[in-house]
C-alpha cells in the first residue's frame, strides 16, 4: 500500500503556473504605475513650462525683465525687414 504525502506533479505544475500568472500580472500593475507616475510628471513639466513662458513674457511686456538674448535678436531682425522694405 502505497500513501503520498503532499501535492501531486500535475498539482505543483498547476500552483507553478497560476503563481506565474499572479507574479506577471503583478509586474503588468506596477509597470502601468510607473506608466502612469511618468505621464503625469510629464504633464506636469510641461504646464510648469507654459506658465514660465507666459509669465516671463508679460514681465518682458511690462519691462520688469530684459528680453532674452534670442528674443532682441528676433526683434532685431525684424526691425531690419521692415527697414529693408521701406527703402
């Protein structure tokens, strides 16, 4: 008479698979977290650049700060256009 102790291989095989299922998935949520951390740090870089932008072009405006160098040369070269096309 022979008597087993213990999970039979064709019940091993099976926790094996379901704990392979449990630690995929698992890994599937934290990388839709991370997923989810980058975006918003994204998002959130991007609104902070905009705001930057908007406020330091109402202070240019309001001649609180000086134009940045790319800016005066901008300007400058318009101001040379429009010279050019008055001649």
């Amino acid at each position: 008479m022979y008597s087993s102790c213990g999970p039979t291989a064709k019940e091993k095989e099976e926790k094996r698979i379901t704990d392979s299922i449990k630690v995929a998935d698992c890994i599937a949520m934290v990388q839709a977290e991370q997923q989810r951390i980058g975006d918003s740090v994204t998002k959130a870089m991007e609104e902070k650049r905009k705001s930057d932008s908007i406020s330091h072009e109402d202070s240019v405006k309001k001649h609180l700060i000086k134009p940045r160098k790319a800016e005066m040369k901008m300007q400058e070269m318009k101001k040379m256009k429009k010279t050019k096309k008055t001649k």
